[in-house]
C-alpha cells in the first residue's frame, strides 16, 4: 500500500497484536474509492 493520509478516523489499536501488519476498517475504506484491475485493488480518495 503507497502512502495515505486520512484525518478524524475512529481506530481501535488492538494490543495483542503483534508485528506490523494493520487492518483497514470501513471507516477508512469508506473514504477511499474501490477499483478492481486483474488481480490489483486500487485505493483512492474519493473526490469531493
């Protein structure tokens, strides 16, 4: 994933996890334009 910036999100940071890996919730993802391309997911902002 490149780089993204979202402001004024809820998150929950989950303590027993470990590593570097995140989840992405539909707070987030709700924000963002979905497009499938082959076998590639394409993240945007939506436009406002």
């Amino acid at each position: 994933m490149g780089p993204l910036t979202l402001y004024d999100l809820s998150v929950f940071i989950n303590p027993a996890a470990d590593g570097e890996e995140i989840l992405v919730g539909m707070n987030a993802l709700g924000r963002l334009e979905l497009r499938q391309k082959d076998r590639q997911l394409l993240l945007r902002p939506l436009q406002e």
